[in-house]
C-alpha cells in the first residue's frame, strides 16, 4: 500500500477540479451553513460556479497559502479546506474548514485538519497556528478545542450577520502541542 501525506483514514486532500462546481453550487443554496463558515454571498449562476471550479482548479497555490478540496476515500466530495496568511518569517498560519451539511458529524472535518496541520509542521517548518471561530458557530467551537486548540483571544463585535454584531474567537496550537495530541502522525 502507498502511504500518500495527503491521505487519512476517512479523507483525504486534493485539488479542486472542474467537475467539482455541481456539489459546491449546491452548496452555496445553504445560507446557515455559509454564515457559519465565512458570509452569505449574493447568488452565484450554475455558469458562474463552473468558472470557479475551472480558475480555482487551474491556479497554483500563492506561496503556502491553498485552497484544497476534502473528500473521502471513496470519492465523495464533502467540504473543502484552506491555509492563509501563511508567514515563513514567524512561523505561522491560519486554516479554516467548511464541511458541506449532509455530511456533518462524521469526523471529516477533525481529519481534514490534522492531514493539513501534519504537512505544515512536519513538512514546511511551521510553528503555530490560529483557527477564528464565529461566537455563535458552538459546532466549530467544540471541534478546535476537541483538537487541542486553545482560545486566545475574543475579538469583540467582529463578525455582522443576522443583524447584529457577533465576536470571534481566536484559537491556536503549536507544532509541539499538535505532535504530543496526534502521536499517530509521527
């Protein structure tokens, strides 16, 4: 069997490809599930998503900073995850997750996670890194602290939807606190 970095038990990451539009179009119908990961967009044409897929497949990665697809081993495309604000100086970087709805729950997300943060502190020399969490997303709060995240910071009145002002949590790890929690990866 080949052992692919890329690959867990439930998931693995990969680029996104074309064919990848229909289920992120259908997606992005869910307004509770937008708000939850990032904001409600104003709405998007099927040709539209399809242009998408197709720049978003064909772009490589702005240095460290990617946006891969997460699906399970049997090929399913169920969410997608990313790296940003990546500085080699420091030694940091942020992720976020986004788990399409039928597929919440199942462990998809906490994997998709330590397969991205085992590359970047394992392969890329990374120290640390901060996961924001909206006040009101209780589903996103429990999977950063059940990964070991520690919350760092509130920062007050950061994120407007439902018509008011909500904060956002600041979550982080080291290198050192994800290799003690996932022994699994070494």
């Amino acid at each position: 069997m080949i052992d692919n970095i890329w690959s867990g038990s439930k998931v693995r990451l990969r680029p996104v490809i074309p064919l990848d539009w229909k289920e992120f179009h259908e997606n992005d119908q869910d307004s509770e599930c937008a708000r939850l990961c990032d904001s409600i967009y104003f709405p998007r044409s099927e040709e539209g998503t399809k242009a998408w897929a197709e720049s978003t497949s064909s772009k490589a990665s702005e240095g460290d900073n990617v946006f891969l697809a997460i699906e399970t081993l049997d090929g399913a495309l169920v969410g997608s995850i990313t790296a940003n604000s990546c500085d080699t100086r420091n030694g940091t970087f942020k992720y976020g997750v986004a788990i399409f709805r039928k597929h919440w729950r199942k462990g998809y997300a906490s994997e998709a996670i330590r397969i991205l943060l085992h590359y970047y502190f394992e392969e890329l020399r990374y120290r640390k890194v901060n996961a924001y969490v909206y006040a009101y997303n209780d589903g996103s709060r429990a999977l950063q602290e059940n990964l070991g995240f520690v919350q760092e910071g509130i920062l007050r009145e950061m994120i407007f939807t439902k018509g008011k002002h909500y904060d956002e949590y600041v979550y982080g790890q080291t290198k050192d606190e994800f290799e003690k929690l996932n022994r699994l990866f070494n």
